[in-house]
C-alpha cells in the first residue's frame, strides 16, 4: 500500500478561498478516480507551533495500492488538479509531496 502525501502552504489570506476549492474540485475529483482506496482521502490543517502565524499549511492523503496505480493517479487525475491549482492560486499555493509506503 502506498500513501501519497502532499502538503500545501500558503498565506492566511488565502485559507478560505483554497478551503472552498478543495471542497468544490479538488476532493470530489480525486473521490472520483478509482485507483485511490476508498475511504482514505484526507485533508488536515496543521496545527502551527508558536504565536505569529505568517502562513498556514494543509496536509492532503490518500493511498493506493501500488506504486504504479499512484503514477497513474497523478499522470492523470492528478496533472489536470495541479494545473487547475496553479490556474486559480499561482504561488500564493505551494504544494509539495511525500511518497510512502508501509512498512509495519
């Protein structure tokens, strides 16, 4: 099983407006590719350490079964979501991703 992570950064200005987007396409579109588990696409909001927040950061998950499935995902599904990302928020939206697999 292969867990894919990506984590998204971005100013507190533009919480709301990515929160929307990833309610309205960005989940649902994803929930719609067969190839991710069922059940385990997730989005969490992590917790800031310290007072002064100058940004906010949101961690995406979901597993697949194989490596190979998780390469179609992203050719696919996963390609027309980023440029759809990239379309609404250019940088004010950084994302990077973590490849997992289990080990336990």
């Amino acid at each position: 099983m292969i867990l894919y992570n990506t984590t998204f950064v971005m100013a507190p200005l533009s919480e709301g407006a990515f929160l929307e987007f990833m309610q309205e396409v960005y989940l649902p579109a994803l929930a719609q590719d067969d190839l991710i588990k069922e059940g385990s696409l997730r989005l969490h909001r992590i917790r800031q350490q310290g007072e002064e927040v100058d940004s906010i950061s949101y961690a995406l998950h979901f597993y697949t079964p194989t490596e190979y499935h998780l390469q179609d995902v992203l050719s696919n599904t996963g390609l027309r979501l980023a440029e759809a990302l990239v379309a609404r928020f250019g940088e004010a939206v950084i994302g990077f991703s973590t490849i997992m697999e289990e080990v336990g």
